[in-house]
C-alpha cells in the first residue's frame, strides 16, 4: 500500500532485523529525561520533517542503528535497512568559530552557577541566553544548519536513517550533556580547561622561584622498617583488631555508583541498562556479606 506525506508517495519498506543495534532506553513517547536532551529532539521536530521523524523513532526503539561515532561537528554511522547493507550516514552541524568560543566562555566564567554545573556535568537551565546574546545558538537554530546525508535510495534528506540518529543522540545527551559543546566545535577537555578548571599556567610576573635559604634545615625522611627475616611472618601478617573493617552491612541505596555514572553510552541491549544490572548489584551485596560473615550457605 502506498502512503503519502508532505514530500509525496512512497513504497514503505520493513527494513531487516538487526542485530547488536543501539536501541533507546526511554519509555514510549518520550526521548530524553533532561531539559537539553528534549530541547535538541523539540528543535529537530520543529524543523516540519514530516512522517519520517516517527519513523525515525521506531528504528531507534528496535535497534537498527548499528554504530554512532561522534567527533568535533560531524557524526556518522550506520544503520540497518532494507537491503543487506548498513546505510551510511553522516551528520554534519555548523561549529561555532574559537573566536565566538572564547567570547562565550568568557561570558560564562563570570557567572558563578554556570561554570559550577557545567564542572559538575550539568546543562545550566539559563545557557541558551548567553549564547542569544552574542548571537549565537547552542542548538540548531534552523534546518541549513545541519547538512545530512544517507547512501540508502530515499530521496528526502533528512530521511528515516538520518532521524534514528537524531534520537540516539538527543538519548546520549542526557548521560554526556558536553556531546551538544562536540558537535559545536569544542571538546569537554578544552572548555573546562577555557572554564579554568585544567591546569593553571605559571604567573610569569612573579619571575623564577628563588631557592631556599641555605640555613634552612632539610626535611628528614622517615627510614621505613626493614622487612622481617621470617618470610610467613611477612606474608600471614599481623592480627588486626576485631574493628578494623567497622560495621559491615549491605549498603541502604543498592547500585549508587550505578545511579551515579548514568546510562551507558549507546547501549545495545534489549533490556534497560540500569534494570538489567540492579538485580546483579543485589545479589552481589547480599552473596559478598554472606562471605565476610563466613556463611558458607549463603545465597
């Protein structure tokens, strides 16, 4: 059956069933948890695509993109369709120049709040103003400012393929917020050290340090034991007192270092990152405290 949108007729495809494909973790009708993340999937909507969009959407939720590989401006990868072979895509957006860069953190280096959410790995709400007044835009501001291109036969651009990637990203956003700051020409490492949060450069004011005064006295350092000349004393130890490991119990939060490092980028399995591993730091915690109790039936 032939079906019709705002770009004309078209034969509608099933594409193949992929395997290892990068699929979307968010729950049905809605892509992103944080406030960037849906702004970059509102803005590319905004854009009057058409149908493709949705479609886009399934092939994200079913795993049909195979790889997605992000560098400064540019994303490529590809996607599984109709015909044995993954369709290329690439995605290009327009950088900001270093000037403009270096005029905008400058900006943000001034406004305390931003610069501590950004080192804290968080989208400051307020950003997009700084960025409106030095007549910029931290997201696409219209569709010319993306140039994509797809080797599958659809004629319209963006296509299915293209739009799949879109969502994946806008995904990754939310783990990796500094991925928006890549495709606009500036890495994590360069805009928190632009922030001042690398290494600081010498004050060449000051001169070369002076050496110090030749009565001061030399720190002494501490000679350590010699190793004892039993060789099982060394290794068997001491006795440690009864209170050495403190009081030991299964922690209240179960998987926080999970909770904390987020998703994993571009995750590829069936099930929820998060749900397919919880159950596993569980059991780890209650089998781990079973064995420093020295149950030797525990679960």
């Amino acid at each position: 059956m032939r079906r019709w949108d705002r770009f004309g007729f078209f034969e509608p495809s099933v594409p193949r069933r992929a395997k290892g494909g990068i699929r979307a973790q968010s729950k049905r009708g809605t892509f992103g948890e944080s406030w960037w993340a849906k702004r970059w999937i509102s803005v590319l909507e905004s854009f009057d695509i058409g149908a493709r969009m949705g479609r886009g959407r399934n092939y994200a939720r079913s795993g049909q993109v195979l790889s997605i590989e992000v560098e400064k401006g540019t994303v490529k990868a590809k996607v599984q369709g109709s015909r044995p072979t993954p369709y290329r895509v690439a995605i290009e957006i327009k950088s900001i120049t270093p000037a403009h860069w270096e005029k905008l953190v400058k900006v943000l280096s001034h406004q305390a709040i931003f610069v501590a959410k950004l080192l804290a790995g968080e989208m400051p709400q307020d950003i997009e103003r700084i960025f409106q007044s030095a007549g910029l835009s931290l997201f696409p501001g219209k569709s010319k400012d993306l140039k994509t291109d797809c080797s599958c036969p659809d004629w319209s651009n963006p296509c299915k393929h293209i739009a799949a990637v879109y969502y994946l990203l806008g995904e990754e956003f939310d783990r990796d917020p500094f991925l928006i700051f890549k495709l606009r020409g500036l890495q994590r490492e360069e805009l928190i050290k632009m922030l001042g949060g690398g290494e600081k450069k010498p004050d060449k004011r000051k001169g070369k340090p002076q050496p110090p005064p030749a009565h001061a006295e030399e720190k002494k350092i501490p000679v350590s034991e010699p190793l004892p000349a039993d060789g099982s004393l060394f290794w068997n130890g001491g006795t440690l007192p009864e209170d050495f490991c403190g009081e030991v119990q299964i922690p209240p939060v179960s998987a926080a270092l999970l909770k904390r490092l987020g998703n994993f980028p571009f995750w590829r399995g069936k099930e929820r990152f998060f749900d397919a591993l919880e159950p596993v730091y569980a059991r780890a915690s209650t089998r781990g405290l079973a064995v420093f109790l020295g149950e030797k039936n525990g679960p």
